[in-house]
C-alpha cells in the first residue's frame, strides 16, 4: 500500500509513493507495449503487459525476466505463486487470443493454458482465497476456472455485448462483470445464476472491486465516475465524481484499505475504503 505503478502513452512505467504523491522512480521498458499493470499481494514484484508478460522489481526498477509474449492482463494468485495472463496483442500467434494461461512465478515456467472463449480475453480476476479464476471477454462471457486443476467449471452468459471487467469476492461466492455497454452482472458462482443487473451507467464500465468481504461493488465508468453499489440489494448507494476523463481501470491494495484509479486526463486517484462511506 506504500506504492502505486502507473503506465502512460508512452509505455514508461512510473513509481509513486502514496503517502505525498512523490514520484521515485522510472521503469523504461526498452519501447516495449504495455497498458496493464499488477502488483504481487506481498509487492516484491511487478508485472506489465499487453505485447510482452516482464516482471520487475519496484525497490530497483530492474527487470526480474521476460515472462511471455503476446500476453497481457495481468493477474497474481493470493499468494504469490502463480500467475494469470491472456493473450490479447496480435490474432496471429499460436494458441490465439482466447486463452488463459498459468505461470510459476518463482521459474516462469508454463502450468497450464485453458482455453474455451471464443473472443478476446479483456480480464482476468482471482478470487480473494485463490480457488477460482474468472476470466472476461468479447464473445460477451465470463468462465470460471478452477486454478489448481485448469479445469472450466461454468459459463457465464447473459451480457449482450463485450465484457470488459470482471471481479471475483473473496471467498469466492460472487462474481461481478461489467460490459462495454454499460451494464453489470453479480453472479452466484457455485450455480452460475445471475443474481442482480445494475443498470446505472450508460457506457463502459472499465472496473470493478468488491468491498467489505463482499458487501460493497465498486464500478468504474467511461464517464469518470465510480459507482459503489449494495450487494445485498442492488441499490446505488453513492456516485462519485473522481476523474475529468474516462476511468481506465482501478487497483484495491492488498489489505483492502486503498484503491487507485487511472484515468485518460492523466491522472491517477487514490481513496480510502472506509466501509462504504
């Protein structure tokens, strides 16, 4: 929570330290794409994607190893251990653009690759106790996976349109997905029912976080705003106006305290999590 990575147009990756707003250092990724970033839950290591998978170390700056290419979005296991990427850059690459893939993160070694969208993979999310994967995409359905196995364990349909978010609670009952179309979906993941459909915002919705063990969603829109929403009920509870420009995605902290948010102005927001308030 001392840190935030951010990356810009020019695919340089900046370190800030929360606490005064103070840039530390700079990441020059030799030209290489990215526009995805993810923090290991202990913040010893740092992953950046979208036309190469590298990791880094945030208290040097240095590279740590190249981990693979033609992936993207970013996603470390609860513990540290594994690693969740898609394939995003290019069609043209084996295995295409609908597949996840699991790295040891300690070797870089290849686990496992799980394949069964038919569409661009746009996110992928853990669950908080690391037994389920879900992961996102065009062809407008979220999957669910076992991690330890690879094994599919349902499809999520109901969303007409690409889904470009996806969140999973921490003990793993809940999943929210949010599409380019603007609305969200709360599923039961044991049975796959889709439980609520939040309807508030009229465009892309770019993020989403549970709160409070899963009391709260958190939605980010293409209109600047972040939506907290009642799990329970549905109900909006708060609209908040945090950027000038659309949000482009949003980070809890590992202790669920802080939440980052980055935006096309430029900026980058850090909040509180204080029970909803």
């Amino acid at each position: 929570g001392t840190l935030v990575a951010s990356v810009g147009t020019d695919y340089t990756i900046l370190l800030w330290d929360v606490a005064t707003g103070t840039e530390l250092r700079g990441i020059d990724p030799d030209s290489v794409m990215m526009d995805n970033l993810g923090y290991s839950p202990d913040g010893t290591l740092l992953a950046s994607g979208y036309f190469e998978v590298m990791l880094w170390d945030p208290a040097t700056g240095e590279k740590v190893r190249d981990l693979a290419y033609d992936h993207a979005y970013v996603a470390f296991s609860p513990d540290g251990s594994k690693m969740a990427t898609a394939r995003s850059a290019s069609e043209n690459v084996s295995g295409g653009r609908d597949a996840v893939t699991f790295w040891d993160v300690a070797t870089g070694d290849e686990l496992s690759t799980l394949k069964g969208h038919t569409g661009r993979i746009i996110a992928v999310a853990f669950s908080g106790d690391g037994t389920l994967l879900a992961s996102a995409a065009s062809d407008t359905t979220v999957r669910l996976w076992d991690p330890a196995s690879g094994v599919a364990l349902r499809t999520l349909r109901g969303h007409s349109t690409s889904v470009e978010s996806v969140a999973v609670s921490s003990d793993g009952s809940l999943v929210a997905s949010g599409s380019i179309s603007g609305d969200i979906r709360l599923w039961d993941a044991a049975t796959g029912k889709e439980l609520l459909l939040l309807t508030d915002h009229n465009n892309d919705v770019n993020g989403l976080a549970f709160l409070e063990d899963g009391r709260f969603l958190l939605s980010a829109g293409w209109d600047g705003k972040l939506r907290l929403w009642d799990v329970a009920t549905g109900e909006r509870v708060r609209t908040m106006s945090a950027h000038e420009k659309p949000i482009t995605g949003i980070s809890l902290s590992a202790d669920g305290t802080l939440l980052a948010t980055s935006s096309e102005d430029g900026t980058i927001g850090i909040w509180e999590v204080d029970g909803g308030e």
